[in-house]
C-alpha cells in the first residue's frame, strides 16, 4: 500500500491501524503525523497480543523491508487483513511531506 493509499484509506469511517516497527531514536528523527502502534520489529512477537488480528493493519518502517518481515509475520499469525506500506517512512517524505527527514 502506497502512502498516499494509506491517507485515503485512513480517512475512512473505519480507519487503518498504522504500525510502526522502527527503533524508537528512529521515531525521533522522523515520524509520519498520524497515530501509530509503535512496536519495534524485535519486540513483534512478544507484544503480538496488543494487535487486534480482525482490524485492517498497515506496518511501516524506514524503507519497505523491516515492515514487509513484519506484515509477513502477522500475516502467518492469522491477521487476515495486513500490508505493508511501500517505501516505509522514505516514500512517505518524498511523496506526501518533504518536511519529514529522510534519514
């Protein structure tokens, strides 16, 4: 799912869940202006109960590889409905808000 995707779906009467699995120093640098679970990729498994499997779950990360690990991972947990947003918080600077650092 591309950023832009993300916004329109979000807006929806039934909004997204938007997880982000960067280092928290990395929450620090750059951060997209929505709420976010913040769940670091390590701690994915231990903390899997704070997810709800029947809610529509995005997962972002810096550039699209540690939450596409982290979209598989749920999707084998049974999360039915999960995807990973393309570009992570890179595509969301150079395609939505060119104020969020790329770092």
């Amino acid at each position: 799912m591309s950023p832009r995707e993300f916004l329109v779906r979000h807006a929806e009467p039934t909004p997204l869940v938007l997880v982000d699995v960067r280092e928290a120093w990395e929450l620090g640098v750059a951060k997209v202006p929505v709420p976010v679970a913040h769940i670091p990729l390590g701690q994915l498994t231990a903390r899997l109960k704070e997810l709800n499997p029947a809610t529509e779950t995005v997962v972002i990360c810096r550039s699209g590889g540690r939450s596409l690990q982290a979209a598989n991972f749920l999707a084998r947990q049974g999360f039915a409905k999960v995807h990973n947003l393309s570009g992570g918080i890179l595509a969301w600077s150079r395609d939505i808000d060119p104020t969020i650092p790329a770092y």
